[in-house]
C-alpha cells in the first residue's frame, strides 16, 4: 500500500495558510438580450454574436441555423447587421418543399467580433445570385436509339434518366447536374462514368444557365467566360467517390438506376442530391446517397455521403495526371481536424496550371495511395455516412493561384478555417421562456428531451449519434445514466431511473460479464459507469452488479502507476496523470473500499487528489494543468515540470466534480482523509471565482479569455456550477459562495441551455473533446481545434446534475 501521510499532512498544512472564508468580489454579468417587440420594432426571432477565431479576415462566412433551433416553423427571415441586411437565404435539405435551415454570409475581420439580428423583416433589394445548381433536360424531341433528337432544353429539380440513357446521349444539358459558386462551376457525369468535371473561369460569376445551351462541343473551347478544363477520362475526375478494393477505385458505375435532384440554388448558396440505387461495388450492392453543396465566394464543394449499409472502405480523389505533384497536408494532428490531398502542375486541356485538392477529416482516413487514373484517400465511413470536400484553383482565373507556394498557403488557410470555425453565442426570442423556469424544471426539460432524441441508442447494440460509432461501454454512458437516476430521486418521475438501469443492464451477461469492456486496455475512463453499477447492487443486490463491479475493482489493481501511486490515464498513454482520470475512478474505488470494509482504497483513492495537486496545481492561479507525463517524453510535455501547458476547463471540471462527490463516500469519522480535501475545495473555489467570466461562465482555456478564438464553454461551466453548489449545501463551503453557484447557473442558462420550435431543450458550446499526444500537442490552438458541438453527456449530464445541485441549494 501506498504511504500518502506525508502528503495529506502537507496538503492540510499549505491550505491552512491559503483558506478563505469569503469569495473573492463578483462582477457584474452582461448577457445578450432580447428586447420585446414594440410599434416600431419588429419580433426579433434571435440575436447572435459572431467572433472569427482567426488573425486573418474571413469574408464570406456562412452562418447556418436550422429554423427548428430558431424555434420557429417558417420565413420569411431576414439577417441584419445594425440596419444593413446581410445576404440571406432560407434552405429546404429534404426537398419537401418547406424551409429547413436560414443561411446568411457575413464578412469577418481579423479576430473580429459582429452582432447581429434574425427577423422577419425584408431587405429592401434582391441579394445578387453568387451560386446555383441546376439540372436541363431536353423536351420536345424524341428517343432514337439511344441518342435523344431535337428538342430543347428545360431547368427541372429532378431527374431520372430513363434506361436508355447513356454518355454522349444528348439528353441532359452538359451530361449531368451543374453546381457552382462565383469562383468556380463543377458537373457530374449522371451516367456510368460518374465523373467529376470543372468549368473554369476568367471572371467572377455565375455561368451555367448558358453553358451547353448550344450543345455539346462549344463549352470544350476557351469562351470569354472560360470553359471545361479537365480530363476526367476513368478517374475520379475532381473529387469524385467509389469504393476501393485494395488495388484500384470502383467508379459508382454499375447501378439499377440513378437521379439527380436539386436542393438550393442560390441566391447564396446551391446544393444538390445524387442517389444511386443497387450500386455495385464488387464485394456487395447498396444504395448511395450524395450531396453536394457550395457557398458564394468559395471553390470549395462540400460532400455527404450516405450509404443503405455499411462498406468498409471508400475512395475519394483527383485525377492524376502525368508530371503532376502531389501534395499532402499535416497527418500529425487531432481526429476530427482537417487535412487535404491536392495536385498541381500543368493539368488542364489548356495545358496552364490547376491546382485541385480534397480536404479531409483525419480520423477518417486508412491511407493515401493512388491507382492507375486517380490519387487515392481510402476512406473509413462513420458506420453509413461520409463527409469531405473538394475544390479546383485555376491559374487561368482572374485572381487564380498561379505558384504551388500561394496554392499551399490557400490550403492551410482553408484547412485551418474548417477546423476552427467561427464562434457562434445565440439567443433566441423562443429561449426566453426559460427565465420563468426553476433549475428542476429545467434538468428534468434537458432529461426528457435527451431521453426522446436518444432513445435505447446508447444501449448495447446500438448507435451513438454523438460519437456517431457504435454504442459501447463508456465513461459517458455511465455519467448520463446517473444524471438520469438522479432526476428520478429528485422529480419521482420513475422513467429515468428506469431508462439508466435498462441501459446499464444491456451491457451485463448473466454471469456479469461486461460487454465491450476491455480490461487490458487499462483505460481508467471505463471505470467511471461502474459508479452506476453501484447505486443498481446497492437498490436491487442483483449478483451480475456484483460481478461487474469486481471486475471493474480488479483492472485498478492491476492499473499501471507513477512513481508516486497515481493511475495512468490508459495504457496507450504511459507514466501520464491526468485530470479527467481523478473522477473516472476515484469516486469509484473509494466506494468499492467502503463495500468491502478496505481503509486501503480509501487513501489510496485520497492520495490520488493529492498527487494531482502536487503535481498540477499552478501555484500562481491555483488553477490546474490538465496533464502531468512522468517521463517527460511527450510532446505536449514541459521538459523539466512534465506538465501540460494550459488549464482546460472540463479537464478541471472533473477533478472538482471528484472532490465534492468522494466526500459522500468517505465516512465523516475519517477526518485525516476528509480534511485535506476540504482544504483544497476551499482553494479551488476561490481560483474558480478569479476566473469567472462576468457571465458567470468559465472560458475553455481558463486564463485567457481574450485570446482570439477561445469561447465560453457549458460543460467546463456546468462542472463548476455542481462543485460550487454542491460545496455549499454539504457545509463544504460558506453560504457566501452561493451568489456564485447562482451566477454560475444563471450563466448556464442564459449562455447554453435552449430551446427549439418544439419545445425541446438543448445544451450548446460543448466542447467535443480534448486530450493529449497523438497529434494533440496541448497548445492553445489544439485546445481550439476541437469541435464545439451540442447535447453531448460530457456537458449535457454534469448540467443536469448541476440544476439539481442549484435547486437544492435555492430552497
């Protein structure tokens, strides 16, 4: 067993000299709000504050909102920057014919901030039309052969060419559907050849409404606009997709049938749909879904792909030209950032300089490799679905890139932009109503509606939206699952409960057996749903809770170590101590010692706070760093502390969340295990307080909350809102930290929690993740990279349970 007197006592001595009885000074919190609607102003639907996370202008940014996150059902809708219109366009994704989503472009300065306004009032003028897609059959004419005859041509917003149809039939205005922005036209072959093709231009503008008008041979020559620049031959042309078999690309060419439809066209941004039905990919037959999107300003084609069922490996790429470079963007970053494949060299049929380029998520990725027409990105889907995108950068255009160095800088530009997208703060008329509602009314709302949207998803079996894989045995499972328990214990609505248990138990056996659950891999995050386990043994005393729970209690046995005690966080990262790892498992062993009668587990739970602090705290800020690495091997490491470089607020969030929940556990008698972490609640609170926003909310990267790009984050926030309000009711804390539990919920609310035309509610700004190593390099910029999404249990649960915490603590 390991000794941890000394540090408890030098923990009880250092806090002690630093203990506060009141907290620091509060500041005044400042929201976004929303007027009422007077004589002579209009209802606004939302305000919304827009930050670009860039040193470098973004104009031309597209903002996207769906009219159900809007709360409301229909247009008209107008966005507006003071009392200038910003170009708008309301979308329709499913072809119903209904709006689905408004979309509006705003031009952002370097590290700059706009407000802007959603209402239903109408700009004066049409916005100029600055992207289309199209698709122009001939009617009039007849069917010879398979050749169609006469005829001309009409704009439709679907297609399904009839068997007959072939390449070169004559039928569909340039072979296929057209889309494009100001900067750049693409086509796709609506036949075997599925392939991908550029109209390059010289100019600005929109052109597809007069190319191939005459028909088939004008658009091959160089017009004043321009014309087609590409050789497509057998390749995947510009960005074109099919499955790979391990030698070569198979081209979506042996379907039943295939249609194309438009979604969008313009004024600012234009989409279309391809599906195939009964594609052939050599190994199975499925249906294939594709769609294609563009925005004003840029040459980029977004792509999502949607298959009936799963295929192992796609291929996504650019035709290969001879005497072409290839060139490859950064691997060595985080999984859900983006990378590119591009060429460059003298490519088209005008033989000057065209750069293309398919930028990718890198999780996505098995490898890059090419066959005998096309370079290669060999895909994994996430279970059905796909997305990437692709782009053509012409010399021949007016303010085309000419040098391999400018289109390089374009490239990381473009990849930086997707990764760290412009921050968003929203608040919409509709969220309004949750001023008149109580923190319980409020947990219970977020609970129902995760229940409804989730459904049995998360249980064995299943899929998980979020991390959009298969359902397995996870951290964040067991975390929401004791947020759901625990809106039961406080509401008495029994459905909760009833769900986290029905979910807990799909992953038991009979004998107890953990499904999914991988011992070897020593991962500390999969201990945290044993706490679940817990509360089932303790209400039912089923033996498969038991069992599961032992084998649980027997990976921390055997769980890898530092020198001085503390756990690793997961084989794969040796001699690292992180944050995260306190709540995973400390809360877990300390109950699993008090179920056995084992005083040893309890200290040895305690020492694992201890050495965190240690080893983290920051003796400045009181704050901590989110990671330690023994060895001082990782990249993310400082060479002489081991530590990580910044403070992370979730990673914070789960070592105070820890603090406050070992306390229910280890009996008030064992004052020399209590009393040190008393102590550092204490400290904690107060460097907690430093560091609140005046909104009442904590920043992802706590100390600095100026930095361009960095946000104000829920789940880091709703953590800290728990150990706060926790704190005070269990006389952890004075009354006195209760204005700040109850600034902290209020900013809660008022920043994140929403709610949509349905009356559903939804937690937004969450950080999706954040780790260290494997292309995580712990600098702020990683910190940002990483997606800010909604209703994740990282931040949706510790929510919950902050409400109850909130509610408690206000009666």
């Amino acid at each position: 067993m390991k000794n941890w007197t000394f540090l408890i006592a030098a923990t009880i001595s250092l806090a002690a000299c630093d203990t506060a009885s009141e907290p620091p000074a509060q500041a005044t919190k400042t929201q976004i709000e929303i007027p009422a609607a007077t004589a002579v102003m209009p209802e606004v639907i939302a305000r919304l504050e827009v930050s670009n996370p860039d040193e470098s202008a973004r104009p031309d940014s597209l903002l996207g909102f769906t009219l159900n996150e809007l709360g409301i059902e229909s247009g008209p809708l107008q966005a507006w920057q003071g009392e200038t219109p910003q170009p708008t366009q309301l979308v329709d994704d499913d072809a119903d014919g209904a709006p689905d989503r408004l979309v509006f472009l705003a031009d952002l300065g370097p590290a700059s901030t706009g407000d802007y306004v959603i209402d239903r009032r109408q700009a004066e003028s049409a916005f100029t039309a600055r992207a289309q897609a199209e698709v122009s059959v001939k009617e009039g004419g007849e069917w010879q052969d398979r050749t169609y005859i006469g005829g001309t041509f009409r704009n439709v917003d679907h297609v399904t060419p009839p068997p007959q149809y072939t390449d070169h039939s004559e039928y569909i205005r340039y072979e296929g559907p057209g889309i494009e922005s100001d900067e750049v036209a693409y086509r796709v072959y609506l036949d075997w050849r599925n392939g991908f093709d550029v109209f390059g231009k010289r100019k600005p503008g929109l052109v597809l409404q007069d190319v191939g008008q005459d028909g088939y041979e004008s658009y091959h020559e160089m017009a004043d606009w321009g014309a087609d620049i590409l050789k497509v031959g057998e390749s995947l042309g510009m960005g074109g997709y099919g499955a790979w078999d391990g030698e070569r690309a198979v081209l979506v060419s042996e379907v039943a049938e295939r249609s194309a439809t438009i979604l969008s066209s313009g004024p600012i941004h234009s989409s279309l749909r391809i599906d195939y039905r009964d594609w052939n990919t050599g190994k199975e037959t499925v249906d294939l879904s594709a769609v294609l999107s563009m925005q004003a300003g840029s040459p980029i084609v977004d792509v999502d792909l949607a298959l009936s069922q799963p295929v192992d490996r796609l291929a996504v790429g650019i035709v290969a030209h001879p005497g072409t470079e290839l060139l490859m963007g950064d691997l060595d970053i985080t999984g859900e950032a983006w990378s590119y494949m591009a060429s460059f060299g003298r490519q088209t049929l005008f033989d000057d300089d065209l750069g293309m380029v398919v930028f990718f998520k890198q999780k996505d990725l098995l490898e890059q490799t090419r066959d005998e027409n096309s370079y290669v990105l060999v895909m994994r889907p996430r279970g059905r679905t796909l997305s990437y995108a692709f782009g053509a950068l012409w010399s021949g255009a007016e303010s085309g890139i000419k040098t391999r160095e400018e289109l390089e800088s374009y490239l990381a530009a473009e990849a930086g932009k997707r990764t760290m997208p412009q921050r968003v703060r929203l608040k919409t008329q509709v969220s309004q109503d949750l001023d008149s509602q109580g923190p319980l009314e409020i947990a219970r709302g977020l609970a129902l509606s995760e229940l409804q949207r989730r459904g049995d998803g998360l249980s064995f079996g299943g899929w998980d939206v979020v991390r959009n894989s298969p359902s397995k045995w996870s951290y964040t499972t067991g975390l929401l699952m004791e947020a759901m328990d625990d809106v039961s214990a406080a509401t008495g609505d029994t459905q909760f409960a009833d769900y986290a248990r029905r979910t807990i138990d799909s992953y038991l056996e009979e004998d107890g057996t953990i499904r999914t659950y991988k011992p070897a891999d020593y991962n500390i995050d999969n201990i945290n749903s044993g706490k679940m386990l817990l509360r089932l043994h303790a209400r039912y005393g089923d033996a498969r809770y038991l069992a599961a729970i032992e084998a649980l209690a027997a990976q921390l046995e055997d769980h890898p170590r530092t020198s001085d005690g503390a756990f690793w966080h997961k084989q794969r990262y040796p001699h690292q101590l992180w944050l995260d790892g306190v709540y995973m498992g400390m809360p877990f062993l300390a109950a699993v010692g008090e179920l056995e009668g084992n005083d040893e587990k309890l200290e040895e739970a305690v020492g694992e706070f201890l050495v965190t602090r240690a080893r983290l705290r920051d003796s400045e800020t009181g704050l901590y760093y989110h990671a330690w690495d023994e060895a001082r091997q990782q990249e993310w490491a400082d060479p002489e502390t081991g530590r990580s470089e910044h403070f992370w607020a979730r990673g914070l969030g789960w070592y105070a969340m820890a603090l406050v929940d070992i306390l229910d556990i280890i009996p008030e008698e064992k004052a020399d295990l209590r009393e040190p972490l008393l102590n550092i609640i204490t400290e904690l609170a107060d460097s907690l307080v430093n560091v609140q926003d005046e909104t009442g909310t904590w920043y992802q990267v706590m100390d600095r909350p100026d930095e361009p790009g960095n946000y104000r984050e829920s789940s880091g926030t709703a953590m800290f809102t728990y150990f706060l309000a926790k704190a005070v009711n269990r006389g952890y804390l004075p009354q006195t930290y209760s204005a700040a539990a109850e600034k902290a919920y209020r900013g809660l609310v008022d920043e994140f929690v929403a709610l949509d035309a349905e009356g559903g509610y939804h937690l937004r700004n969450i950080c999706a993740t954040a780790g260290l190593g494997y292309g995580r390099d712990g600098s702020f910029r990683y910190y940002m990279s990483e997606r800010v999404v909604e209703n994740d249990p990282k931040g949706l649960a510790p929510t919950i349970m902050a409400m109850l915490q909130v509610s408690d603590m206000m009666n």
